[in-house]
C-alpha cells in the first residue's frame, strides 16, 4: 500500500512487519490421523457440550485531507453495548475527515500501542473498505490475503495479541494456527461471509456422511479457507488439506495426485476453475446444492443416471458461491478489453468470466498487477469493489487507469463486501481500548470451533475437549497447505 504522507503514523507507530524477521514458515510435522466413518462425526458432534453466548443483541487508501473516513455510519444499536460510549463520541464529531476522526482515534489507540508494544498486531484483509485499510496500516498493522493472514500467529510468536479487522473465520483460523500464549481477538464477530454462510457445519455434514459411506476412504475434502474451524477439520480428518484463491491450483494438483474422489467446500467456481486447471473436465465434475437445500437433498433422491455420474465424478462441488463475484460478466470483459484495458479478475467467479479475462487470481494477484503496471497501463479489476476502489486510488498517483470490470455503462456498479464492511473506526478504537483496560469482552475473544450467528450475533462455543480434538484436525489439514504451498514456491 501506499505510504500516507498527508496523515503519518502517528509517533513511535512501529509498522508490524519491521518489528522482526519472518519465522519459520509453519509447515510443521506429520500429525497422526483418526480413520473417518460416519457415525465417528456424527457421534462427535452429539458429545459436544456447548457455551452460547448471547451477549449482543439483534437489530435487525490513502487519507487524503478532507475525505470521508467512513463511507456510512452504522446505528447505533448495530454494536456491542461496551462499544457504544465510544460510538456515541464518534457519531458526534462534526465530520469524518481524517483531521477530525484521526485526533480522537489517536487519543485511545496509541495509548493501546504503548501498553502493548511489540506484543500487539493488527490485520485487516485487502476487501475491507478504505479506511480501515488505511487505518490499519497507519497504526502499524498488517495488510494481506487470507493466506497470509493465517500464517501471521505461527510465524510471529513474540506476538500475544492478534486484533483483526475482517471476517470470522479467518480470525478463526489464526486461533487454529496459534501458540498456546497467544489470544486472538477480532473487532466485530459479526463480520461474516455469505458464502460460508451457505456453507454451514449443519448443512454439509450429512452429504458428507453419505458421501463417506459410499465411498469410505476414497473420499478427500478440500475446503476453501472461507470455511469454519468446523468444517476445515473434516478436511485434516480425511486426509484433505485447506486451499486459498491464491494456492488452489497447487492445492488441487496435489489432490488429484492422491488418486482420490474430491469433496471441494464450499465455493463451486473456484473448486471448477481450479479443477479445470488440473484436467478435471465439466463430464467429471458433479454439483450439489448449496446451503440447507443442499443438506436436505439425500443421494437416494438422485436419478440411477445421476449416481452413475457421480460414480463416475473426480470432483464433488458443494454449490455455495460468492455474491460479490457473481456480478461480473463476460459482455463486461469484452467491453474493457475493447477499450485497450488488461482484464484481472478473481477465481471465485464464474468459469466463462475467468476464460474470458486476461488473467485470475488472487487477490495478492490483483495487487501485484497493480503494482507492476506502469504508467499509462489500464486494468479492469473484477473482484471486491472496496478492494478496486482502493485500487483506483492507488493508481492514480502511477499514472494507472483502474476500472471495476461491472463498471460499465448501464450495467450497474460492482458492490463491496457488506459484511467486510461491518468493521469501522468505533470498533477498532473500543476493541483496542478495552483491552488495554482488562475490559474487551468475551464475545469478542475467537477460538478454535466458534460459530456466531451473523444476524444475531450469538456465539456458539465448543468446550475444552471436543474444541481440542476440531483443533488438531483442522491444523492438519492448514499445515499441509502450508507446507504444500511454501514447497512449491522453492
């Protein structure tokens, strides 16, 4: 990202990545596996002893001078009931420019920064919107892909305490990957993900136990990182690994090696466009549904020409999808490349719009696109619209024409994450705060096996024992992608 010259860290701020050297890269060790029957998981889930919390109530790039920090205020019965003396102070400042909004942020979060010191990190995703991305990395936070993200606990041990600015589950899956002296924290639990949504535990665990009485251990899950601890440990309890947008192909590669029948969760384009990238054709692949229809759908209500499909099928999709992603066209590629632009797209799109691009991948990708192109290059981006809204503004000052790929005439805008988006400068400001004071409260607190409702807000939490044993699966299923990943980049 761009450095703020008009608004620097403010004094002493120490960027994160300049604390200390990378360390080791987190592949870790073979771990011993539980062989996978049925009534294992199904007996698994029933011995659970669960803690609800219901604590929160239901209701229903660069900081320039002058620019509107936040793009919308949030109500103010949208927080957590610590949070709102803080909101209440921050909906009454007389304007959201950084030179009102930074002063008052600066008044509770350097204190923070100076109770913690190098024991403290803050992460935000590329997808936020602008200003906790800026905001992030004005205070000296980290700034990555999911995959990267991930690796930030394991590879940073000096740190104690993770605060991150994005969605649930990868704040999950930094307290997967943690050290036992470590606690993660995330500034608003209801910050979720439509397609993991679709997606749930209690959706695709009985196509799952179908699926593994048919085909016993033949069958391997693959899981997108946008998945919970819940279902990331069905992947390490089959021999399975995790996969992001930026190392599915690596992923999936491996897989097929395995010689093995794929159960990819939960995303069916990047689970297709990553099986095409390996040989799997559309004639071996076979869709489920996604969401509860998907659970509610038993194989026996397959025709006989169905299951033979299936039979025959190298790769099981679970048909959840990204919103966000699902916009973009190929009429909208077609129109920027006419007009002399480079279209870059991400994977979780549809088949034709990636083959229509000119290029997809991540969203480290897409950065990296932008911060190679040179002056008087043109980039359509089609992914998230807060990434390519920072996008444009990173541009700009390269002499790089951006555009979202759905802006095109009469055709509609490209939208943001509106989840992503639930994160703003009065939850960083009173989750820093309150954990200086001894004070954050519990809901906010993220371990291994969390589910919250994105909706209500409730958190439903594993005890000790069964939160232990989903641990260790998914580790082992994140340490292969780990270990996967960093070997290929060799």
């Amino acid at each position: 990202m761009q450095e703020n010259k008009a608004f620097p860290e403010p004094p002493g701020v120490e960027p994160a990545w300049s604390r200390g050297a990378a360390g080791p890269s987190g592949a870790g060790g073979s771990r011993q596996e539980a062989p996978v029957t049925s009534s294992s998981l199904v007996q698994i889930k029933k011995s659970r002893v669960l803690e609800v919390d219901r604590s929160m109530h239901s209701s229903g790039i660069t900081l320039t001078p002058g620019m509107n920090i936040c793009q919308t205020d949030l109500p103010l019965d949208w927080y957590q009931e610590e949070f709102k003396p803080y909101v209440q102070e921050y909906l009454s400042l007389p304007d959201r420019t950084p030179e009102t909004v930074l002063p008052w942020m600066d008044r509770y979060i350097v204190p923070a920064l100076d109770y913690f010191g190098p024991k403290l990190m803050l992460l935000a995703h590329y997808y936020m919107g602008g200003e906790i991305v800026k905001l992030v990395e004005r205070y000296g936070g980290r700034i990555a892909d999911s995959y990267e993200l991930a690796l930030q606990a394991e590879r940073r041990p000096e740190v104690e305490v993770f605060v991150e600015s994005a969605v649930h589950f990868m704040a999950e899956t930094i307290a997967i990957l943690k050290h036992p002296h470590q606690q993660v924290w995330i500034t608003n639990p209801k910050s979720g993900c439509t397609m993991e949504a679709l997606a749930k535990e209690d959706m695709v665990l009985p196509l799952f136990d179908e699926l593994h009485e048919r085909y016993g251990d033949d069958l391997m899950v693959i899981c997108y990182m946008n998945t919970s601890g819940r279902l990331k440990a069905l992947a390490g309890r089959t021999g399975g690994a995790i996969c992001t947008s930026s190392n599915a192909y690596t992923i999936m590669q491996w897989a097929v090696a395995q010689n093995k029948k794929i159960f990819f969760v939960p995303d069916q384009h990047l689970g297709r466009n990553s099986g095409r990238k390996v040989g799997i054709g559309d004639d071996e692949t076979f869709l489920f549904p996604g969401g509860w229809e998907g659970a509610r759908r038993p194989l026996s209500a397959l025709s006989g020409a169905e299951r033979d499909r299936l039979d025959r099928s190298r790769l099981l999709l679970w048909g959840s999808y990204c919103g966000v992603h699902m916009v973009f066209t190929t009429t909208q590629v077609e129109h920027w490349r006419r007009q002399g632009f480079r279209v870059l797209v991400h994977p979780e799109c549809t088949v034709d719009v990636v083959d229509a691009a000119d290029g997809a991948g991540s969203t480290k990708y897409l950065w990296d696109a932008l911060q190679q192109a040179k002056p008087g290059d043109k980039l359509a981006i089609g992914t998230e619209g807060h990434f390519v809204k920072n996008a444009i503004a990173y541009a700009k000052d390269k002499g790089v024409i951006v555009v979202n790929v759905a802006d095109v005439p009469g055709a509609g805008l490209g939208c943001g994450c509106a989840t992503m988006s639930r994160n703003d400068p009065p939850h960083l400001v009173a989750m820093l705060d309150l954990l200086r004071q001894g004070r954050a409260p519990a809901l906010n607190r993220v371990e291994a096996g969390d589910v919250v409702d994105e909706d209500t807000g409730h958190r439903e939490r594993l005890d000790a024992a069964s939160r232990a044993v989903l641990a260790a699966e998914a580790r082992a299923a994140l340490e292969r992608m780990i270990a996967l990943t960093e070997a290929a980049k060799r």
